[in-house]
C-alpha cells in the first residue's frame, strides 16, 4: 500500500502527456484521484533502449511516477497482474488516457502529516461575517479577466469584505517566475494558483484569481483542490 509508485505507462490519448495533470487512476476495483509526476525516460517500443523523456505523443512508452490522493493496495505487475497493472482515466471525457503497470512503490517522508490547528476556516469565516470563495475568472488574453476582477474586489472590499486577489501576470513575477509558457508549465502554473486560492480560503478570505486557464481539464482540476468554494467565471 502507498501513495506514490513508479509505472511503465502506453500512453494512448490522442493529446500529449502534460506532467502535473490530474486523472483516475483505476486498479482493480479501486479507483483514486492520481496525477502523472516526474517523466524518467521513455522506451523505445522495438530495441527497449531508454531514451531523453521530451514530449510524450500517442502509443509512446515512458516511464514515470504517479501520484495518488491517498493510499492504494497495489503490487508490481510481475508478481500480481490484478494488482499490479491499472489504466489512466480522462477525468473530463472519462475516456481511457493509458495503461500502465506499476514498477515499483515510494515512499513519502512519514514526517510529513497533516496538522490540525485550533484556530478553524469556520472560526476564521465567522471572525469576517463572509463565507470563503474562490472566485475563477478564465477567459482569452484579452477579454477583460483582470479588469472585471479587479472591479469586482472593490465592490467587494467596499461592502466591507475582506480579499484578495490574485493576477496571472503578478504571479509569474514570483511564486511562478520560474515557470515558462510550454503546457506542462501551464498546467503547474495553475495547479500552484490552486493551492494557494485554496489556502485563502482557508484563511476566511474571498479569493478572487485572473488566469487565462485555457483547458477544461486544469480548471477541474483546480476545482478539486479548492473545492465546493470554487465558482467558474467566463469573461
């Protein structure tokens, strides 16, 4: 039983391999939210030699870790075929994104575990008299996202609402200056944004975010990690 795992996966998508997406990961008759992490290599079908990972297509072999979001019971493939091979599942189409079978488990630091903390999101909401949300505005560059954003926190603050929030462009100038415009980049960049929404929130606040966030997948994705407070707005 683990949470994280090395596999050999067939990816058979018709879209590219993007690492830090999310998707089901179905073994057996368990299925858990899972995202494909670190690329190591990919194979060559015919020789079986190893080679630079670089972008993953259709019908490409690569070897990489999955992330899960909470322990699995699995084996290697070698020793227990039902469980030890699992396929990748689409969480928009729900279509099959890979087969796989699994390599070998990791290991988390067992040093790392949630703490819970006296001073509660409920206590923090009722401290604001609001309810945390997590205001999404995604559109093209362009269309207005940062503008309508901005126009809408100061109704907000001027109700006496307490916010923040959080632009693409003043993003990258540093939690996320180290990330590139490439898709895998972009689908960190917006998984990070994620997290950091869903700590506003933790902390009471309303979280307004401007980010184009172009593929549905990311934005379901990032609804996962804020959850019920998440609310998509098209511009």
């Amino acid at each position: 039983m683990a949470d994280m795992f090395t596999a050999m996966i067939l990816w058979t998508d018709d879209t590219e391999l993007v690492p830090g997406r999310n998707y089901f990961v179905k073994m057996g008759t368990d299925t858990k939210p899972g995202t494909v992490m670190n690329i190591k290599h990919k194979i060559d079908i015919n020789t079986g030699e190893e080679l630079k990972p670089g972008r993953i297509f259709k019908n490409e072999l690569v070897v990489c870790d999955i992330s899960l979001s909470e322990n699995m019971v699995f084996d290697t493939f070698d020793r227990n075929e039902a469980l030890g091979g699992f396929i990748l599942i689409d969480r928009v189409s729900n279509m099959t994104s890979a087969s796989d079978v699994t390599d070998h488990p990791l290991r988390r630091s067992e040093n790392v575990v949630w703490e819970e903390t006296d001073i509660t999101r409920d206590f923090r909401a009722r401290q604001k008299a609001q309810q945390p949300v997590t205001l999404w505005f995604t559109g093209l560059s362009g269309s207005g996202k940062s503008t309508l954003a901005n126009a809408v926190e100061k109704k907000l603050v001027a109700g006496r609402r307490h916010t923040m929030l959080l632009d693409g462009d003043n993003v990258r100038h540093g939690l996320n200056k180290d990330l590139s415009f490439k898709e895998s980049d972009r689908v960190e960049n917006i998984r990070r944004i994620a997290e950091v929404a869903s700590l506003m929130n933790e902390a009471g606040l309303i979280t307004l975010t401007s980010f184009i966030s172009p593929y549905a997948r990311d934005r379901s994705n990032a609804k996962e990690i804020i959850g019920d407070s998440f609310v998509e707005i098209h511009v």
